[in-house]
C-alpha cells in the first residue's frame, strides 16, 4: 500500500465517522426528507478540510487547525512498523507510547474524526 492509499484509509474512516456524528447531532426531523444528500455533504466537507503532509518518519494528518494524527511510513522505525496509526501529541511530533492501529494490518472498525 502506498502513502496516498494509506492517507485516503484514515481520511475516508474520519470522514464517514464525521458524517455519523453530524447525523446524531442534529435535529433529524429536518433532514428525514433528504439524509442521504445531507450526510453525503458532511462526508465531502470533512474530506476537504483534512491536509496530508508527507514527512521522512510519518505522514501528518491535519484538519483544519489541528493535527489528528500520523501514519508512520519509515521502514527502520524501531518500535513501531509502517502503516501504525499514532495519536497527535503536537503539531509536529506524535505520541510515541503505543499505536493506535495499523492501516494495513489491523485497522479500527472506526478512527474518530477528532483524532486517532
């Protein structure tokens, strides 16, 4: 799996988990006569918002002002193995203590759209 597939894995999770949350909140009376539209709408805002940026050790996932997380993509990471999904501990850096999934291995059923 390359970097753009990996990056379009986590993006897709975090948008239709977006588009569940925006569902929920919502008044769906509202929307009763047109969800399918509505939702499809909250889907494509999400993944518009969301920006990759291809380091050497890992690929950032930004959205909007915040980081939501990071895929690791170098091979001679000693603790961690390409495609580990890591949590966000600063705008540049990750947290190193545990991985939150692995997109090619071990991918959550759903990636919270606040972050991994």
């Amino acid at each position: 799996m390359n970097n753009q597939e990996m990056i379009d894995v986590v993006v897709n999770k975090m948008s239709e988990n977006y588009a569940d949350f925006c569902k929920r909140s919502n008044d769906r009376e509202q929307y009763t006569h047109n969800i399918g539209k509505v939702w499809q709408d909250w889907y494509d805002k999400y993944q518009e918002s969301c920006v990759a940026s291809i380091g050497r050790s890992y690929i950032k996932i930004a959205n909007e002002n915040s980081v939501v997380g990071f895929i690791v993509i170098n091979e001679n990471d000693k603790k961690f193995e390409v495609g580990d999904l890591l949590k966000a501990a600063t705008w540049a850096s990750p947290a190193r203590n545990f991985k939150r999934g692995n997109v090619m291995t071990a991918l959550p059923e759903t990636i919270q759209w606040t972050g991994v």
